[in-house]
C-alpha cells in the first residue's frame, strides 16, 4: 500500500489561517453589540454592526474555503487532506460555517446561528495550536480509516453544534431567571423548548456516527494490532472515547428520564463535547499510528 506523505504546516499558511478565528470572533463581537439591549440604552446602529458580522463571517469562510483547496490539491486523497489536527480543524470549522450558514437562513434557529462563530474560532485556535506541536498523520488508505475519519467528522460537527445550542440554552435560561432586568440580555434567542430539542436532535444525528467512528477504529486496531500498540484498550483516546459516547447514550434517553431535562441536558452536551475534544487532543499526541 503506497506511503502518503505528510504535508507539513507551513509559516504563510498558519499566518492566514490564524486570520480566520480572528475575523470569526470580531463577526460575533459586532453581532452581540447589534443585538445586547439595555433599557436604558438600545444601540441605534445595530443593523450595520449586524450586516458587518455577517460580511464579516463570510469572508472568512472564503479563507477556509482557499486553504482547504490548496491542502487538498497536494493531497494523494482524503486521509491525506486531513492528515493532522490542523487539516481535520479545517475541515470542521468549514462544516460549522456551512452549518451557520443554514441555520441564519432559517427563521426559527436566526438568532442561534451567530453562536457557531465562536466554536469555529476554537476549533481553528486548537487546531494550530496542535500542529505546531505535533506532526500526528495517517499512514495508509485502508477503508476502515476512511470511514474512521469521515464518521468522526461528521458526527464531531453534530455535536460541537449541540454543544453551542446547549451554552445558549443556558445563556437564556439564565436571562429569564435573571430579576435585574437593567442588565445587558439578548432579545430573540429561541425558546428554551426548542433549544431542547434541538440539542437532542443534533444528538440524536452524532451519536450514530461516533458509534460508528468507535467501530471502524476498532476493526482497524484488530485487524493492525501495531497500529495503536498492543495496550491500545487501555489508551486515553479509547478510554475518552467511551466516557463521551456513554454521555451521549445516556442524553438519547432524555424523554423516558425527565431528570435530564432542561439545564442538565445542556451541561451533558456540553461536557460530552468537551470529552470529544479531549479525544482528539489524545489522538494528536498518541505515539502509534
């Protein structure tokens, strides 16, 4: 099986790509002061600030969209457009953007959408971060492996989605609960019943797709026991791995345990996220390929 080789993170590149969760940020800082009210104070231009977080944001998925091109043109196939952190932080960030993109044309999840910038920021930050780092990369084209690093892909996305529809559910649970009302809030976020189920729904997407993400990788850690090391059940990326998907098992069952419900299915998706990337963070690190 023919040898991918590595395509290393170069200086202009992480330069451009550090632009991007910059823009992403200053997108969500000119949307929170269009839409933060006060009673004693409600910003008159909030329309332009508005429209400039959305160019904003637009302009730096033009940026993601020129660096994933060009990865991928040196690439051999798909393992090898993501053969680190940083190409896989690519990836993700562009499917939350997409994912913003959606939603901002929706009406009922409008004023949710906005929320993704920042986690695209974050996954960008990390993803630099960890190229520098470490040189984590794929060795082959075994199909396991592909279906491996799509399904955990996709189903991170989902879940990284949940996990902002989980913080503004707090977010604006935590307004309604407020008894100052002289205090900066946010207006139109969804009602706290959708955001719910909203969160489940995103659950309900990712869960699947991480169940299948953990099988492909385990089919390929038998069928190669070098691959991860003979100890590879015992590895931190297995052992996180299962601590997040029984969190997200247990989120699937929030309609038979009312228990769950509310704040405590929004502090699961998050914690369960912040698992997922605990999982990554391990797999960037792990010595075995």
């Amino acid at each position: 099986m023919a040898h991918l080789r590595f395509i290393p993170l170069n200086l202009p590149e992480a330069a451009a790509a550090a632009i991007v969760p910059l823009i992403l940020l200053a997108s969500f800082y000119f949307y929170a002061r269009s839409k933060l009210t006060h009673p004693e104070n409600v910003p008159a231009d909030a329309a332009s600030k508005s429209l400039t977080a959305t160019w904003l944001a637009a302009v730096a998925m033009g940026i993601l969209l020129i660096l994933l091109a060009l990865r991928a043109a040196t690439a051999h196939s798909l393992v090898s457009t993501v053969a680190n952190f940083f190409d896989s932080s690519l990836v993700l960030a562009l499917l939350v953007l997409i994912a913003w993109v959606y939603y901002r044309l929706t009406h009922q999840l409008r004023d949710f959408a906005p929320f993704l910038l920042p986690m695209a920021a974050v996954l960008l930050i990390l993803g630099i971060t960890l190229s520098f780092t470490s040189e984590r990369q794929f060795h082959d084209d075994n199909p396991w492996t592909v279906v491996h690093i799509i399904s955990v892909l996709l189903g991170f996305v989902s879940f990284a989605i949940g996990c902002v529809a989980g913080v503004v559910y707090l977010i604006s649970e935590s307004q309604l609960r407020r008894k100052n009302r002289t205090q900066w809030t946010f207006p139109r976020l969804p009602p706290l019943d959708r955001l719910e189920r909203f969160t489940r729904h995103c659950i309900v997407v990712g869960f699947p797709l991480l169940t299948l993400g953990a099988v492909s990788g385990i089919f390929r850690a038998v069928e190669d026991p070098h691959a991860l090391g003979h100890d590879w059940w015992f590895s931190p990326k297995v052992l996180l791995t299962a601590v997040a998907w029984l969190i997200y098992a247990s989120l699937l069952h929030v309609r038979l345990a009312p228990a769950l419900r509310g704040s405590r299915c929004a502090w699961m998706s998050i914690v369960g996220f912040a698992f997922l990337l605990a999982v990554l963070i391990a797999a960037n690190w792990m010595p075995h390929g």
